[in-house]
C-alpha cells in the first residue's frame, strides 16, 4: 500500500492517517504553495490520536476512495495534529465556534491558500443523512462554490476576519475580589448534582480545577457545603466507570450523569488534575480512600505512560480492534470464566455486572451484553450486608481485580500517543510533587524528579529555548504558553517538595522568559504564541480554563507565588494585571475560570510566607517541616534554609530571607501573614497556631 507524505512525519495522529487515499500534506508551506498556484482551497482537518470520531470520519471517509478522489480533486488536503499545534486549533476552533456555535474534533475548516477560512465543521459523514450534509455531497459544493461565486467567499472570510479582530477584547478591566471567587462557588454550587455528584448533566467531565477551587472556598469560609461537594463527586466518580477499576486511571469523560459510560481514552492530563484534586482531598480528609486512588493514578501512570526516559506518554485511545471500549468492558460469562464460581458471585454483584450488560450502545441505547465493572456503594458499605468482613471482602476483590487485570493485558491494546509534550508532563509533574509532599511517599518525587531533568535537559536548549513536542529522538516545535506556565507550576512543586534552590532559580529565569515572549504589554496577560511564534490569523490570548486550566491561568497562579518566594512586587503586579485583563469574561462566567480565580483567592486570600531555618538532617526540622506538611495550607510557600549551599542560595534568590535564621541553635519557623511578619518560633504547636491551626 502506497502512503502519503504524512509517512516522514513524528505524530502518531499524523502517522495513522499516513496509507489514506487522500494525498494529506502536514501543515507547512509547501501545502499553501501548491494550493496557490493550483488556485485549489486547501480542506484542514484538525484532530488528535485517541479521538473516537476522529477514528469513524477517518475510517468512513479518508479511507474511502471516492471521498478521496473528491478531495484530492477539489482541494489541497492538510493534516494537523492539534495536540503537537495547539495554536493552529485555537484560531480555527474559534472560527468554527464563530460559524457553526460549537466545536469539537475532528475539526473540518476550508480555506483560501492564503489560510483565511470560510466553512467550518466538526465531525462529516461520508452519505448526508439527517440534516448533515456527507462529504461526497459537500465536496462538489465547495468546489463548485470556489470555481463561480468568490464574491461569497469574501463576505464570510469579511465577517470572519472582523470578529476574530475582536475576539481577544475581554471587555472591561476591572479589579476583581474575593467576592467573584464566591460568585464562582455559588455558580457551581448551583450546578452541583446533589445525587450523582459532579457539575450539570451529561456529559460530565471531571474538570478537576473545579473542585481545587472549592476546596479554597471552604478553607477561607468553612463551608462544610463546599467540602461535601467536593468529597461527593470525588467518590462518585471512583466509583463510577469512569475509574478503570482493574488498570487505574480516569477515563476522558462520562457520557451520562451517573458516571457510567465513560469516552474511553485515557488523558495524561486528567490523571494529573485529578491526582492534585484527591491529593488535596486526604489532606483535608485524611482518608484512606483518597490517597489509594492517588497511589492507583500513579501506578498506572507509571506503568503504562511513562517512557524509558522518564517522561510521559500523552494518551491512550478509546479504541481498539475498530471498537470503542472493547478493551475495558466484559461479559458475565468471561467474568465467570476468568474466576472461580464463588468469587464471580460475590464480583458480579458487587461491580454490577449483568447478563444483559450495562453498557448501551451510545447511538440505539440499546444493551449490548457487555459490562463496564462500576460499584454504586464504597466496600464499606457493601461489606455491611456480606457475611465477610472489610479486610476479608477487600483482600478477596482484590485478587479477582488482578485476575481480571492480568486476563485484560492478554487483549488487544488500544493504541497508546508516544509524544511527549512539555505542557502536559509539567502538569503531571506538580502532581506527583503536591502527592509526595501531602503522603511522603518518597517513590513520588524520584519519578517526578526523573521527568522533569528529562524536560529540562531536553527540552531546553543551551540558549534556554523551550520546545513543546518529543518523538523519537526529536526536539520540535517551539514552546507555547502552556508550555512555559505548567513547567514553571512544575518547578515550584518541586521546589517545596525538595527544597532545591535549582528549582526556583529555573522557575524564576524561565518566567522572564515567558513576560519577555508572551505579555501583551498593551492590555496585559500573556499570548498563546510566542514573539518568535508563526504568525496565524490572530494571535491569541485565552483565560478560560477547559479540559486544562488555561496557560493564564496558570501563569497568574505562579506569579503569584513566586512573588511570595522571591519577595519580588514586581511579579505581584505581573499576576494582578493577568488577572485584571481577563476580568470582564470572569465576572459574565467565573465558574469558567476556575483556575484564574484559585490564583485570585491566593493573592488576596489569607496567605502565609514561611522560612524554615534548620538542619534538614535534625529531627526537630524535619518535624517543623512534616507539621506544616500534614495540614492543608493551599495559600502558603515555604523556603528552608538548611545546609549552607541552601541558606546561600536561598538568601541570593529571595533577600528578604537573609536575616531568617535559627533561634537559639534550633529549628525556627518564621511566618508573615499578609505582609505581616511574626515573631520566630521554635515551637511546633506555636507555628500551628500562627498558621490559624489548632493544635491536635
């Protein structure tokens, strides 16, 4: 079978689509060349690996010859990765947004050689049906529209090119405050679904930077609301076929509102959100069920995404041999099968396995005999009305889940993306620190600590250059905003899990970096693109906070602290005029900027500056250090100067540490509180009360 030019390229999105009869090209300029002097529109399809309906628009359409030869024939024919160009998916899904009133992937835009878009789709069925128009019908319209009626082309591109002129105008810049951060909860409050947990109907999606907010809310309001909606969606989705509960991890989405039927690709990000979310979970909580799933995230991460360097994988697809699911979901008679008859008893009924299934098929609803293992109460619970107790049911359902799990590693796989991306291993990265700090389990930062020397050495060049994307021994694609906010959120993490000054001298230097490259310096925040970036239609500058927390989000969340590490006012002010050019669209939806109103809550919240002066190898220190580490504290930093490289080092990056020394040759806590500094402690339960804790 011949293949196309997508062959030569890393992106295993790009490589799937690589033996289609479409002549593909990957986006560049010879595409826009070729469609130039061919007078030809060029047809960019926009989409990303484990897309499921990316998968059946590739199957029914650019596998098909006709469609194909349509294709080749009316149009010069590009290929986009959108996580490799993420900055090529955010202008040409704001314009299918424009055109259409919504988005979603695959992404379909047609346009002019000169990459002004006029028609704009998501997902195209090769035969129109219903009131979708198929490919081999739009195909010869478009062609025919291009070849008779330019002049119609002109006043679409005309309106379109008008608003995305207007679409970074966030409207008025306002100073916010706290009570947006408490519009914010009082919109998700009333969104929150009592019964089933989780924000709105289907689909639901886990929108972890949701619930970090609300835990926030409840630490500065004591709103045991808040916390009760928080600990019931985390629950619900655990128990719900969300969770993979043989191989661990969270699937993309649920499509119902029961948590039920997942979309089943695996995200490296919403394992990394939701790590951070149940991390914070059993600070608060202490409980046991909220740290196991953080120990299963990372179990599964490790096993399945990580790579021989250390970094990791993107995702894993929804599909495998052509069907969505196939490799998660199980009949009663294989579940019968694979154990012995008294355990598949007590596993059918306790996982909600039937003969019939619960899985419906997403399209007819109707059952298909297949089963997604899911339980409607916690073991506890169940272990309630079963004559065995907790450790005898969980020891038992244990062993059936490995089984079972080992029975699954035998099936067909569903195709994993080897990309690694800068952006999305920063993310999962600051999880595994926050993790390592809240449990001290030491495992969390040697595999932290191995990705990110990965990314730094790696994606970094020597003269300190940012890339985005990795595959197989390829450094490509310069970085972008995320890029840069998720590596600095990494450095951080890291800083305070670890205490090495490297971390937030390079969290520092590669912030100047992002103000120098990315701020808008006539109305504040920061670009997507860099300076040095390709120039697009628009450069484009978002606060929302989606599937991720959006690169100003971020951005504003690390300047914050860092200007609480550094003492440095400067990046004070660089965080509030962030959060002050996005302020008009926060107060119309702040429950849209979850993440943008966490960094607001911690700039004007009660917040806590701590330096720890002590040996690190003392118990005293080490227990001022653990003290402060048990309690949820989500708006503080923390500096210890220990050794004299950290005390020297300490004291170069943040001046204002200079004097904080030891008391009396033991270890000191010296705490400010919203610019207020207290008198140094040496004593444990002192430095609680400082930090607004009472004292066990």
């Amino acid at each position: 079978m011949t293949t196309n030019r997508l062959s030569q390229e890393k992106s295993p999105y790009l490589i799937q689509h690589a033996k289609n009869p479409v002549d593909w090209y990957p986006w560049g300029e010879e595409a826009f060349v070729i469609a130039s002097k061919e007078n030809k529109p060029v047809f960019l399809s926009i989409g990303y690996s484990t897309c499921h309906w990316c998968h059946v628009m590739a199957h029914e359409s650019f596998e098909d010859d006709e469609v194909a030869r349509l294709m080749n024939d009316a149009f010069v024919n590009i290929k986009v990765d959108r996580e490799e160009r993420p900055d090529i998916d955010g202008v040409y899904m704001e314009v299918a947004q424009m055109i259409t009133g919504r988005g979603g992937w695959p992404l379909t835009i047609i346009m002019t050689p000169d990459k002004k878009p006029f028609y704009a789709a998501t997902y195209i069925p090769k035969e129109s049906r219903y009131n979708m128009l198929g490919m081999k019908e739009l195909v010869p319209r478009i062609k025919e529209l291009w070849e008779t009626d330019q002049t119609s082309i002109d006043e679409v591109i005309g309106r379109i090119e008008q608003a995305l002129a207007e679409s970074n105008n966030t409207g008025l810049k306002d100073d916010l405050t706290l009570d947006d951060v408490d519009q914010a909860y009082s919109h998700l409050s009333h969104r929150f679904d009592e019964e089933r947990g989780g924000f709105g109907s289907a689909p639901k999606f886990p929108s972890p930077h949701n619930l970090l907010l609300v835990l926030r809310y409840w630490k500065r309001t004591g709103d045991e609301r808040a916390l009760f909606i928080v600990e019931k969606t985390l629950q619900a989705m655990r128990l719900g076929g969300l969770y993979d509960h043989f191989g661990f991890g969270f699937h993309r989405y649920s499509t119902d509102a029961e948590w039920l039927l997942p979309h089943f690709e695996k995200m490296l990000y919403d394992q990394a959100g939701l790590m951070m979310a149940y991390t914070e979970a059993y600070q608060i909580t202490r409980k046991h069920e909220y740290a196991d799933v953080v120990q299963d995230i990372f179990e599964y991460v490790t096993r399945d995404m990580k790579s021989p360097e250390g970094a990791f994988y993107s995702a894993e697809d929804a599909d495998s041999e052509g069907e969505e699911g196939k490799f998660y979901t199980w009949t009663q008679s294989e579940i019968k099968d694979a154990l012995k008859e008294d355990v598949a008893s007590i596993f059918i009924q306790v996982y909600n396995i039937h003969e019939e299934g619960n899985f419906e098929d997403e399209a007819t609803r109707e059952k298909t005999g297949l089963n997604i293992p899911h339980l409607k109460q916690s073991v506890d619970i169940i272990t309630n009305s079963n004559d065995m107790n907790r450790e005898e049911l969980t020891s038992l359902l244990d062993n059936a889940r490995t089984n079972l799990f080992i029975r699954r590693e035998r099936r067909v796989r569903p195709s994993l993306d080897d990309k690694i991306l800068t952006d999305w291993n920063g993310f999962m990265i600051a999880a595994l620190a926050k993790a390592a700090v809240a449990t001290g389990d030491e495992k969390f930062i040697e595999v932290a600590e191995k990705a990110l020397t990965f990314i730094l050495e790696t994606m970094l060049d020597e003269k300190r250059s940012l890339f985005h994307r990795y595959k197989d021994g390829e450094v490509a694609i310069g970085a972008f905003l995320d890029d840069y906010a998720y590596l600095v959120w990494a450095l951080l993490e890291m800083y305070e899990a670890t205490f090495k000054p490297e971390y937030l001298e390079q969290a520092k230097n590669l912030t100047m970096d992002l103000i120098e490259k990315f701020w808008d310096d006539n109305d504040g925040g920061f670009f997507f693109t860099g300076i040095d970036s390709e120039e697009l239609l628009v450069r484009k500058k978002d606060g929302y906070d989606g599937a991720m927390p959006s690169g100003n989000s971020v951005a504003a969340l690390n300047l914050v602290r860092l200007a609480r590490f550094l003492g440095d006012p400067k990046l004070e002010e660089k965080a509030a005029d962030t959060i002050k050019a996005f302020s008009g669209i926060v107060q119309r939806a702040p429950s849209g900027f979850s993440m943008m109103l966490t960094a607001l809550e911690f700039a004007q919240g009660e917040s806590y500056e701590i330096v720890i002066a002590g040996d690190p190898a003392q118990a005293d220190t080490q227990k001022m250090l653990e003290t402060i580490r048990e309690q949820y504290i989500p708006n503080k930093v923390i500096l210890l100067k220990g050794t004299k490289h950290q005390s020297d080092e300490v004291s170069r990056l943040a001046p204002f540490a200079k004097f904080h020394d030891t008391v009396g040759g033991k270890a000191t806590a010296h705490v400010c509180i919203d610019y207020n500094c207290k008198l140094p402690t040496n004593d444990t339960d002192q430095l609680l009360k400082l930090l607004g804790i009472k004292s066990p």
